[in-house]
C-alpha cells in the first residue's frame, strides 16, 4: 500500500487542476485517471468560452492542461481506474480496479459523470454501430450519412453543430418546443439549411441491420419513421462519484455530491468538484475552480490534521477529524500578541509554525516565564481551570497558530483520557513554571 497526501481521481479539467496547484504546493500528491487524461474535453470539439482562448479545441486544451500539471511534477496514472474510496481511521483508502491500493490524508472526487441514455429498444443493441454519445469521437465515420441528434441543450446543439461538416442531413429531435441551449448556439445551429428541428418529439425506437438505418419518432401522437446513419445522443448527464463509495456520502435526488463552500463533503478528508459536484454551471471554468478551493482547503486540512496527530496520538481518529473541521488558522508577525494575559480564555492552540516568548507581569514589570515552539500547545490552563489568561504570549518569529475553540477542546479532552490526562499534567507542568497562577 502506497501512502500520499492526496489522491486525485479523475483526470479532467477539475483534477488535472487540482493536480497542478497541488504539485506547485509540493505535496505528495497523484492523480488517477481511468483512461487517458482530459476528461469530457476530449469529446469536445471547441471551446470558445474558456477565458484567454477565444477558441481552442478540447483535446488541446487538455493537452495543455496535462502538460502543465506534469511540468510542475505532478505523479499522474493514466489508465487507472479507481474501484473504491473507504476509510480507514483518519486515512483514506483508495482500491484500484486492478485490487491495489493507496492511503492518503485527503482525496478529491472529479470523476465527472456519463451520458443519460434514451432507453428505447435498439439504443443498446445499436451502441457503437450508429448510436453515439460522442460526436467529436465518431462523427467522421458518417460521412454523407443522414444523421439525427436528440437533446436540447448546449451539448447537442454543440455536437449538433460538428455533426453538420459530416451530415448531409441533421434531424434535431427534442421533447419540448424550446431548447435551452444557449442563443447564440441555436441561431447557428437553426439558420444551416441542412438541418430541421424536429419538435415536441421524442425517440420511440431505433433498428437497422448491422448498422443503424432509422428511428422512430412520436410527434403529436403519430409515429414518424425517419431514415438515419446514425443517432446522437444528448439528453443529460449522470454524475458518478457518489458510486465510488460505500459510506454514506450526501448527494442531491440527481446523485450529484453535495459540498459546502470549500468543496468539502460531508466525510472529512473528502472533496468533490467539477462536474459530478452539485452546481448550477457544468463548465471548464466552473470545474477548474472548484479544484482550486478544494486543494487550497485540502492542503490546510492535511498540515492540520498531521499536526493534531502529533499532538494527541492517543485521540481516536474521528475526534482527530472533528475537530481538525473546527479550527481555524491565525498568523503573526513577529511581536505581534497571541493571548493577552487577563482576557478571557476561549480557546485552545497549537504552533505550527514559528514561535512565541510567554511572559507574565510581575513587580519588576514583564517576564519571560517560557517559550514556545512548533508542535507545543497552549490556552489550556484558562479553559480547565475557568479563569482568565494566567500570561501573555507573543510571537517572536512569524508564526502560524491553531486555533480549536472552547467546545471543540472540551470534546477533544472528554473523548479520551489519555489526551485529558496528558493537557492536565502539561498545565500542572506550566503552572509551576510560572509560580502557580492559573488562567492561560
Ligand atoms: C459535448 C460537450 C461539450 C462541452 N462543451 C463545453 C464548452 O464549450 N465549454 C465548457 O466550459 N464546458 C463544456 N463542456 C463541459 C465540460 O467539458 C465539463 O464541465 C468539464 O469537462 C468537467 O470537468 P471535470 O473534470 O469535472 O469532469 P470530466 O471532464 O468529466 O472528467 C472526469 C474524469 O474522471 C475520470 N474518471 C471517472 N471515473 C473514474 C474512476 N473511477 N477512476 C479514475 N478516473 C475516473 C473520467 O475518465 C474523466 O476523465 C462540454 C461537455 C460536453 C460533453
């Protein structure tokens, strides 16, 4: 089993970002992609909305994408697919399809989703001898063929659109009487002769020999049969994450994983982003930003993590991850104060980074009583004993502190009594030190 900080599965505009601001953070990071890398990009011919290119072709942009992941080290694995995400403690546990598997401290989920089907007798049969969910894939072997698309939205009209250098004819069927595709999508699409929209009207059943050679369409009550090479599917997506694990993940009626602002879901350690994320936009530009909050998240939710570990080995993972989602980071500059004694206590820290000079008053004015390094904590004394700061701490370096607040303490210290045990003899400890006043 390999260990990592973090595990990307997916290897589209989400995860390739994902991969690329996480190797820039130097973190012990990989990436899985079930096939070759590039996502939904690559069945898309252009792309004429992500900003700084006016136009690129998806298959470009994903090299791009790749390529400049890769160039700031990012470990990626093509063709491999994950099976399952379980938990193992505070650890993540990634099975591959193949039976191996990985460990990481957090793992971001942009595996996207894959075409709803029509569900009408042929579609199955027909799959791959005329039914397609992938223009820019198959629409070259139809050269001069009659071709049909079915769906309304942005997708079918774009595939409509790439469809048509190949179609001799292009029948658009949809359901409704308007397409939600976006204006500037239908005009183009609509205003080329070769193409006739074919509405309200849904797929009753397609058929043909060793290929497909029609379909049949109900329109206003009555069955048309019409004569095509080939069927273009795009009727709707369906995300896939939530199937990659057993745990309860919360997701939507349409099975999209639900996260908050930081693209945390509801299992600590977990992320979702992109397309198999609960949105309202299913973009490049929406799904790079997603992988951006959740590395960003991701990267202090580990170094947090890893810190509480160190600080409390004997504390159970799930109270480890508990209250790893409470804290909250504050830094100083040097001489700037942490805890000023005489203020109320209500919280808990740990230094990550840095370090701090704890001084109280006394008659000749301010002390150094101790100091405080990387992996000390403080703040306990106030909250166990329910007096006031007992001592000033402040920063002699830049320092990174975290901060647990009053509850979350509480639950830390009542969940296990070696960790109670250990913040109590670490208080008798500095209470000695600084002549047996309490508060800090
Ligand atoms: C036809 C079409 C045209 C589009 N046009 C545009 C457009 O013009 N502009 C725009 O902004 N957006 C467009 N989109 C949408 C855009 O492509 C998606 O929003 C974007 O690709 C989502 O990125 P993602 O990384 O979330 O998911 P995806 O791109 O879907 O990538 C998910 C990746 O995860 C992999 N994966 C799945 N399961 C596993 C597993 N178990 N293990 C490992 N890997 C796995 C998949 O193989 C895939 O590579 C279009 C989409 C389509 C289908």
């Amino acid at each position: 089993m390999a260990d990592h900080d973090l595990v990307i599965i997916g290897g589209g505009p989400a995860g390739l970002t994902a991969g690329l601001y996480a190797a820039r953070a130097n973190m012990k990071a990989i990436l899985f992609e079930a096939k070759d890398i590039g996502g939904e990009l690559l069945n898309t011919d252009l792309i004429e909305d992500y900003p700084g290119y006016e136009s690129i072709t998806g298959r470009e942009l994903a090299e791009k994408m790749g390529a400049h992941a890769t160039k700031f080290g990012l470990k990626i694995q093509p063709y491999s697919p994950v099976k399952k995400i379980s938990s193992d403690g505070d650890w993540k546990v990634i099975t591959m399809e193949d039976g191996t598997t990985h460990r990481a401290h957090a793992v971001i989920v942009t595996v996207g989703g894959e075409p709803i089907k029509l569900g009408v007798p042929g579609e199955e049969e027909f799959h791959g001898r005329g039914v397609s969910y992938c223009a820019v894939c198959d629409g070259a072997f139809f050269k001069g063929e009659d071709l049909a698309v079915i769906g309304g939205g942005d997708s079918a009209f774009q595939e409509g659109l790439f469809l048509t250098r190949f179609a001799r004819k292009l029948s658009l069927v949809h359901r409704r009487t308007d397409f939600r595709a976006q204006a500037i999508l239908q005009d183009r699409l609509l205003g080329m002769e070769q193409v006739t929209a074919i509405t309200p009207a849904t797929v009753k059943e397609i058929g043909g020999d060793t290929q497909v050679r029609w379909m049949d369409v109900e329109r206003n009550g009555s069955i048309e049969r019409i004569s095509v090479g080939g069927v273009f599917v795009f009727i709707g997506f369906k995300p896939v994450g939530r199937h990659l694990f057993d745990e309860h993940i919360d997701h939507d009626e349409n099975g999209y994983l639900l996260t908050d602002q930081y693209m945390r879901t509801n299992i600590p350690g977990v992320y979702a982003c992109g397309d198999t994320r609960a949105q309202l936009a299913k973009q490049v530009t929406t799904a790079v930003g997603d992988a951006t909050t959740a590395v960003l998240h991701a990267e202090r939710y580990i170094e947090e993590l890893k810190h509480m570990r160190r600080s409390f080995p004997e504390a159970t993972s799930e109270v480890l991850e508990r209250e790893v989602e409470r804290m909250t980071v504050k830094r100083y500059l040097a001489g700037q104060t942490i805890i000023r004694e005489g203020d109320p206590a209500d919280s808990f820290m740990i230094m990550t980074k840095g370090a701090a000079s704890v001084r109280q008053n006394g008659p000749n004015g301010e002390r150094e009583v101790s100091t405080i390094k990387p992996g000390d904590f403080f703040g306990e004394i106030g909250l166990l004993s329910g007096t006031p700061r007992n001592a000033t701490i402040r920063a002699t370096a830049p320092s990174e502190v975290l901060v647990l607040d009053a509850a979350g303490f509480r639950d830390l210290i009542e969940n296990s009594t070696e960790t109670k045990q250990r913040v109590q003899t670490s208080m008798e400890e500095r209470l000695a030190k600084v002549g047996g006043k309490t508060g800090s």
